[in-house]
C-alpha cells in the first residue's frame, strides 16, 4: 500500500466496509498525491466576531517540479505571496524572520541540492515560511508526507456524517474534532466534504481561544476548487526575480 494512504488507514483504524472517514480521508490524500498536474484555487475566510479577513489562493503545479502559487490576503495582514518553480530553479517571497528581510524581497535558489534534487513538495517546505496562508487543503493538493501526518494528527476524532448537497453534487461530509497537535487537548471542531472520486470540496474550522480571560471562537472555511490532471499555463512556472 502506498505510504501517504497508509497514514490515515492506520492512524484512523479504518475498517472493512464502506464508507468509512477513514478510507475517504485516504482516498482524498491519495488522489492529489497521484496527480501528475493540478489547478485551481482555494478560497479562505477566517471570522472572528465583526471582524473578517480572506485569502485568495491560486495554484497550479505539474509534477515532479513545477510549481505556481500565489496567494493574496486581505485585512488587517493583506499581502500577497508568490512562489514559482520551473523545475531548475525556484523564487519566493522573504520570510520576515530572516535578517534583512526588508531589503532582499525574494529568494532565488536551485533545484539541485546535495542531498538531491527537490520536487515540488521540497520547494513548498522551503516557501512554507513566506506564504500567506499554509491550510490544510493546500497540504493536501502538495501532497508532501510530513505535512499530511501533521494534519492526520490534528483530527482526534473522525466521524462519517453521511451524504450531504454541495454546489450541484452529491458529497460526504467528514467531522470531528480538532487539536493543534498530535499532543494537545482538541480545542475544536472541523468538518470535511469530500467528493466521491476524492477531491476535497471544503473544509471549515471553528476553535476556541482564551484572550484577557474569556473564550473566542473563530471560524475559517476553505472552499476548494482544485482540477486534478487539469492543464497548467507554462508561463507561470517562470521564476520570478
């Protein structure tokens, strides 16, 4: 069995018989690591009583190393990112916690490593830092193990919730709760729909904070709408200086 489908079979204790959130948490992981190209967006819009904040995501990539990403956030923290990667060489946004920051707005570096040569799941660890907005839907359309284990322990709960509508189809819907890390205690709820073929339709998340000794909630909800094998402009995979 493939590593990345085993990390959520195992983990979830998935059983004989269908559905179970564990073999379609599987088959979603499976499908983006499987897929030899990708495009599409992921839209994000985080709620915190009145106030609001969204990010637009835009991706394209075709494996093993080509990749576009942009992001652009609005609110308090607008900004946008960028990353691209034409399978030689890759770019991308300053992280602002590297010295000099301010001066150097974009980093420029080779494929090729001593350790090897990075895909597109090497130059999305290494732009992670400088993104915008790292969501789970976005680990997931990468594909890079270490990433969709994290995520895998961030659910402690999987619950199957049966079929529900969404925009024009018929989705399962996914449901737990929700932990920061593999050791936290959950602190909130998150809920997934996930197309019959695997594709992730949306995923929302509503926690609970402690700010000057009462309790916050907040809600984020990522619509996605990723094409798997859809066809990628190659201008954009053009490194940008």
């Amino acid at each position: 069995m493939n590593p990345i489908i085993a990390v959520a079979l195992i983990s979830a204790g998935a059983q004989a018989g269908a559905p179970t959130p564990a073999s379609l948490v599987s088959k979603m992981f499976a499908r983006y690591f499987e897929a030899k190209t990708l495009t599409g967006t992921i839209a994000m819009k985080q709620t915190l009583g009145t106030m609001a904040i969204e990010c637009a995501t835009a991706i394209q990539y075709e494996r093993p190393g080509k990749l576009y990403l942009r992001q652009r956030m609005t609110g308090n923290d607008a900004r946008s990112t960028l990353v691209t990667s034409d399978g030689k060489t890759f770019s991308y946004d300053t992280p602002d916690y590297l010295p000099g920051s301010e001066n150097v707005k974009r980093l420029i570096e080779k494929m090729d490593t001593p350790f090897g040569k990075l895909d597109i799941g090497g130059v999305y660890s290494a732009a992670a830092k400088s993104l915008a907005d790292q969501s789970m839907p976005l680990d997931v359309a990468i594909g890079r193990k270490e990433d969709l284990t994290f995520r895998k322990n961030q659910w402690a709960s999987l619950v199957y919730a049966g079929k529900v509508a969404f925009g024009g189809e018929s989705v399962h819907r996914i449901a737990g709760k929700y932990r920061a890390f593999s050791a936290a205690n959950p602190s909130g709820d998150f809920e997934m729909l996930v197309s019959e073929a695997g594709d992730l339709r949306r995923y929302t998340l509503k926690s609970t904070f402690q700010a000057e000794g009462r309790p916050l909630s907040v809600q984020a909800v990522w619509e996605v709408k990723l094409v798997v094998d859809g066809t990628p402009d190659p201008k954009l995979f053009a490194v940008v200086k």
